[in-house]
C-alpha cells in the first residue's frame, strides 16, 4: 500500500488497464460528488466493508480514495 498525490493518482490509473477505485466516504459525502465508475464502500458502515471487501478479484489493483486520506489508509 502506498499513499500517493493526485497527480500520481491521475497518470497510475489511466495507465492501468486492472485499475478499480473503491470511493471509502461515507454516502453525504458521495452526494458533494463521486468519481465515476468507483465502487463505493463506506468505511464507517465496517461489517458491510468488510463484507464487500471479501468479493474483491484479488488479480486487480484497487485505488482507494477518501476525503482526507485517513479513512482510505484504514481500508
């Protein structure tokens, strides 16, 4: 796992063809905005996280993003 810029961001997932956002806010935050095409998992709602996390294809590499980036470190 690594922490990285949004201009890292940026060019990492569209050059990655096994991109997958997971969007970890929770759903009033989704509603300022959401990024297209992300999975949305909040992290607050942990025992539903935790069941979505299970079903991830583990041959794909998820980019996760929250509003500060604590949240997105903790999934």
């Amino acid at each position: 796992m690594k922490n990285i810029t949004e201009k890292e961001w940026k060019s990492l997932i569209s050059e990655d063809k096994h991109a997958i956002i997971i969007d970890s806010r929770r759903p009033d935050e989704w509603e300022q905005g959401i990024i297209e095409g992300a999975e949305m998992m909040d992290i607050m709602d942990f025992e539903d996280f935790q069941q979505k996390s299970k079903h991830l294809d583990l041959s794909k590499n998820y980019y996760v993003y929250c509003r500060s980036g604590v949240r997105s470190i903790r999934a």
